[in-house]
C-alpha cells in the first residue's frame, strides 16, 4: 500500500491565510481529487461531517473471502477516494444464501455483490464518487472474483442522507455541524 503526503496551506476565499505561514498540513493517502475537495471544504470553512457506513452483501458461497481483508480493501477505498476519516468508517458484510441470490431471473452463477455507501448529503462531488465506485468495484473483483471476475450485475451505490437524518455517537451530522459553529463562535470572541 502506498501513501502520498501533500502538504498546503489553508487560505479562505480572499486569500487570507487562516493558519501561520509555517503551520503545514498533510493528509496522507487521500486521492488528488479527494484532496482537492477537502482543501476547498478548509479553505470555505466548512467543517467535515463525514461518518460513512458501508453494507456489503455477498452470496454466501463466496465465504472464501476474508472479511476482514475486504474490510480493510473497502475503508481504505473510503478514506482515499472520499477523504472520509477511518475512525468512524463501519463496513457490515451480510452473508445472502446464494440459492437466494438471483439475476434475470436465474441463479447467480458467479461471484457477485451489492455494496452501498451511505454518506452525509453534500460533503462530496460527483468526481469523488465516481471514482469511489470505480474503486470499490475493482477492490471487490479482486476479492471476490477469484480468476472467473464479479458478475456485471453487481452493484456499488452511493447514497446520500440529509445531515439531519443520521449520525453516531448519539449526535445527528446536523447536531455536530451547529455544536462546531457554537465552538467556533466562542473561540472568535
């Protein structure tokens, strides 16, 4: 596994440096166009609400695969494709009996998956995405393939959720984008 480091300084719309001129930031392993996203999302003030969760389904006579191979496969593709932080990425994986797994009509005859990556509303651009789905979809083939390739009917899906409707730690996104305006409001003073 490589890891790039690029390091920038953060300036807001006008060009006013919002940190001293020594003060660098890295953000190692993230993508140029991942990279690219967080530094406009730094350099607009908009603070990261970001905590994906990522459902893996899989017919059950792939079991052969690792779980937490494809764990560590499918979280490195978040982080670096969509600047989401590790320590709140969850990956679930479901096991479906493949006698109930079914496309056109018949009986998968070769390995497929559905994985679906739910993420805050807005805190991506299509860019990002696409090359989420590109990833993920070359991670899971690698995988789960095992020479014969995942079925072209296997899906990867981005969705979307509004900020106010999900969160962790007992906090919607919604709730944790005001507490850090409130944080930042007092800091300001």
């Amino acid at each position: 596994m490589s890891s790039s480091v690029s390091a920038f300084m953060v300036v807001d719309g006008s060009g006013r440096r919002l940190r001293s001129p020594q003060h660098r930031f890295a953000l190692p392993g993230l993508s140029r166009t991942a990279h690219r996203f967080y530094i406009e999302r730094l350099a607009n003030h908009v603070p990261e609400i970001i905590m994906p969760t990522l459902i893996l389904k899989i017919a059950s006579s792939q079991i052969a695969a690792n779980h937490a191979s494809l764990a560590e496969a499918l979280t490195e593709v978040t982080v670096n494709e969509l600047g989401k932080r590790r320590e709140v990425t969850a990956v679930l994986m479901e096991e479906i009996p493949a006698a109930h797994w079914f496309i056109g009509a018949q009986a998968a005859a070769q390995p497929t998956a559905w994985l679906e990556i739910s993420i805050t509303a807005g805190t991506n651009s299509a860019q990002q995405k696409e090359a989420f789905m590109d990833a993920a979809w070359r991670a899971l083939d690698r995988r789960l393939g095992a020479g014969v390739g995942l079925h072209p009917a296997s899906y990867v899906i981005v969705r979307e959720l509004p900020a106010q409707d999900w969160g962790y730690g007992g906090l919607t996104q919604k709730a944790r984008l005001a507490r850090r305006n409130d944080l930042r409001q007092v800091q300001a003073k």
